[in-house]
C-alpha cells in the first residue's frame, strides 16, 4: 500500500490527522507533501492550522487535516 493510500486510509478512519500522528501511527514524515498528492487527486481536504505552546511555553503550530465532510 502506497504512503497516499496509508494516509486516506487514515483519515477516513479516524477523520483527523496531524504530522505527530503520520509520524507515530504510519511512519511518514512528510505528511503536507502527502497531502498535496491527495488533493491532485481530486481528493478535498481541508487543513486548519493550530497555534498553542509547548511544555515550555514557547509557541507552537501545526496543521490538523480532515476530508472534506467528515467534520
């Protein structure tokens, strides 16, 4: 099964997605380029970026990815 596949597959799931869960859960470490080839594919999803601090309180962000309609 392809990366793109794993990472569909995924989402469909578990209808979330973060690098941190592409990272533990699939072992892929470039999830936004992944991405960029789902959505080539026609494929819709949305990404809403997050903004928090760390254990440390320095700021953070990241993406939180979803299909489209599965919210």
């Amino acid at each position: 099964m392809s990366q793109n596949d794993k990472v569909l597959n995924y989402l469909k799931e578990h209808k979330k997605m973060t690098s941190m869960d592409a990272i533990n859960h699939l072992r892929i470490t470039r999830l936004s380029a992944r991405i960029a080839d789902l959505r080539d594919r026609g494929i819709e999803i949305d990404s809403e970026t997050v903004y928090k601090r760390d254990a440390d309180g320095n700021p953070i962000h990241y993406s939180v990815y979803t299909l489209r309609g599965n919210k």
